[in-house]
C-alpha cells in the first residue's frame, strides 16, 4: 500500500473530523464512516460489518459486491504528481473496467447513473461499496500516471 493511496482516503485530519475524501459515505450515512475505521483498524471484514452493511444498505447492493469481492479481479488507484486520483473498478465479468472519482463519489457504471437521476437519496453502487471494503481492507493497488493519462481516463468515461 502506498503513501498516496492512505492520503487520499485517510488525509493527515483531525481524528474528530470525517474524512472529507469520505463525504459520499457519510451521505449515504455516517455509521459507513465508523465502520470504515472500525474494519481497516482490525485489517478484517466480520459477520457484525455485514450486519452493518445489510442493515444500512439492503440486501442486493451487498450481495453484488461480496460476490465482486469474491471473484479477486484487482481495484487499482491511480494517481497523479499532482495528486488527481480515480479508481478503477473491474466489471462483474472482469471485461472492462468502470471509473470511479473518489472524493465525490461518483461511479460510471449505470446503476450509479439510474440512482443519480432517479434523485434517490442512497447514491451508492457496488463498485463504490467495493472500494470502501477494498480500501478499508488495505487490498487496493496504486500506479502512478501523468495528468494527461488522468484526463484521458476520464475523457474515456464522461466525455461525449
Ligand atoms: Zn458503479
């Protein structure tokens, strides 16, 4: 794990203020946030965390991403000099890849999008679940790119 990757989602803070990189969490609902820390403090995923998650988040969204969890496709961060970061998250299939912004929380995937336009309040995919537990968990990978390779990226998902 790298340094980058721990600032991204961890920024030197105070321990009584959230995380800003997790804002989309705590929207969804803050108990994301303390469980968060309480799973990357024990470095494990216990029955009570599923528990959590199922209670906060329903059924289909958590089956779909341990069943994402289970299929060990890597997730990969990568980040710039400058400090622009995304996710890349593989599909069910681990044929392509959706684009993941982390400090907004935003998901390429069209689930994200039907929730976003839907205006339903849970804005949360299993891609994001799955980098929350990636994270939380320490298991993400992290390259290094120029911000030209950043912005192609992101060309590549949202540019029409
Ligand atoms: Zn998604």
């Amino acid at each position: 794990m790298s340094d980058s990757l721990e600032c991204t989602l961890l920024p030197q803070s105070h321990s009584d203020n959230p995380d800003p990189s997790l804002g989309w969490v705590e929207a969804v609902h803050p108990v994301l946030v303390f469980l968060y820390r309480d799973i990357r403090s024990t470095n494990s995923l216990t029955d009570q965390h599923l528990g959590t998650l199922l209670g906060v988040l329903g059924l289909a969204v958590v089956e779909e991403t341990l069943d994402l969890l289970d299929n060990g496709f890597p997730v990969t961060y990568y980040v710039t000099p400058q400090g622009q970061g995304l996710y890349h998250v593989p599909s069910h299939r681990g044929r392509h890849f959706y684009t993941l912004l982390p400090r907004t929380g935003l998901c390429s995937c069209e689930a994200f999008t039907k929730t976003m336009t839907s205006g339903d309040s849970q804005q949360i995919c299993k891609h994001l679940l799955l980098v929350y537990l990636q994270s939380a968990l320490r298991k993400i990978t992290t390259q290094f790119i120029t911000l030209s390779q950043y912005l192609n990226f992101l060309m590549n998902e949202w540019v029409i």
